[in-house]
C-alpha cells in the first residue's frame, strides 16, 4: 500500500467511526477540515463548530486510547 494513502484512509475510517456514533455530518467534515461542498451553505455559514468539535474530538481520543490497547467501541 502506498504511504501517500494513509490520510485518506485515515480519514474513511475516522468519519466512518464518528457517524456510526451519531455525530451530524457537517460536524464531522469540520472536525476533518474539509470545506463544505454546498457552494451555497459555505458561503453563508461561517461557524467554526468549536463547542461541538470538541465533545466529537473527545470521544474520538477515547476511542483512540482504547484501541491503542486493543480494543475497538461503538458507545
């Protein structure tokens, strides 16, 4: 496997984790820093989610901590 693909795989996986959470979409791109694709949408909305990133950036680093002992949750 190229090494040029782990980003991307690691945001699949990321995004794939943090939706079976329940996490809003939009909140999730904001989380992985991607621009939001509704031309319109961005234009008009200029929140940065902060309040928000940081309960999904939490559970993401439980998750995280909790793999790296070797066990993967969905709670």
């Amino acid at each position: 496997m190229n090494t040029n693909q782990w980003p991307v795989l690691l945001d699949h996986f990321t995004s794939t984790a943090l939706h079976k959470q329940g996490f809003d979409s939009l909140l999730i791109e904001a989380c992985l820093s991607h621009a939001d694709q509704n031309e319109l949408r961005a234009s008009y909305n200029r929140s940065d989610y902060l309040k928000q990133r940081k309960e999904v950036m939490s559970w993401w680093s439980a998750y995280i901590e909790k793999a790296a002992q070797g066990s993967f949750f969905y709670n």
